[in-house]
C-alpha cells in the first residue's frame, strides 16, 4: 500500500445500492467510462469488481445503504474511488491464503494497482479504498 495518488481530472461519481447486482453495474460504468480499447480497461474493471464486491459484503452499506464511485481518467492513469459505509474495527487488508476460497480482492489491488490506500471518512465511520492504475 502507497500513500499517495495522483491528481486526475475530470472525476464521475455514480452511486450505487449496496447490493451484488450493483458490483456488474460498476463494471459497465467502468468500461462505458474507458471506452472501447483502453490500455487499463482490464486491470481496472476487475479492480472495480472486486472493490465493491467488498464493500457490498463487508461494510455498512450492504445492509440496505449505498456505494458511492468515483472514477477519473488521466492522461496516464486512471483513479478509482470507492466510498461505503465503513465496517466498524475491520479494516480491508491484504490477504494470500492459496487454501482459501476467497478473500483475495485485496491481494488483486495489491497485486494490480500502481498505488493504492484507504481512507476513513467522517460522518459515522465511512471509508474510501481507493487504487489508481498507470498506463
């Protein structure tokens, strides 16, 4: 995980119910805001699902609340925000269990993404992932 990301502009945020057929609807924004060819279209779709994939699972926000994303298309890059509701003292992290059945969406942006950090939010406990993926 790196601590900084670059300033990429213009940003478009969609927000979204805090449920799994969301998680397809953040691909198709992803790949309708990429458009046809993008250098970091795969990286970042997969990224995307697998971001809000958690924040779906793991936060507030799928019980009932939102997910909010943010995605900005740079020169260079391509930065993605992902706002939810937070889940409490459970912070997302990096995890390589070959064994596992999941829970590898973190070692994806790890793996994947050029630089990548979290941020907790005020009001009430929300948090922003956010990764960004050079081309």
């Amino acid at each position: 995980m790196t601590t900084g990301r670059q300033a990429v502009s213009p940003r478009s945020t969609v927000t979204l119910k805090g449920v799994p057929e969301s998680v397809s609807m953040a691909r198709s924004r992803v790949r309708e805001l990429l458009g046809e060819g993008h250098p970091a279209s795969d990286d970042v779709i997969l990224l995307v699902s697998e971001v809000v994939t958690n924040s779906v699972l793991h936060s507030g926000s799928g019980e009932g609340g939102e997910v909010a994303m943010t995605v900005a298309v740079g020169s260079a890059a391509v930065l993605v925000e992902v706002c939810d509701a937070g889940s409490g003292a459970s912070m997302p992290h990096v995890r390589n269990d070959p064994e596992a059945e999941g829970g590898r969406g973190m070692f994806l942006v790890d793996l994947l993404a050029d630089n990548w950090g979290i941020q907790d939010d005020v009001p009430e406990g929300a948090r922003t992932l956010w990764f960004e993926v050079v081309f």
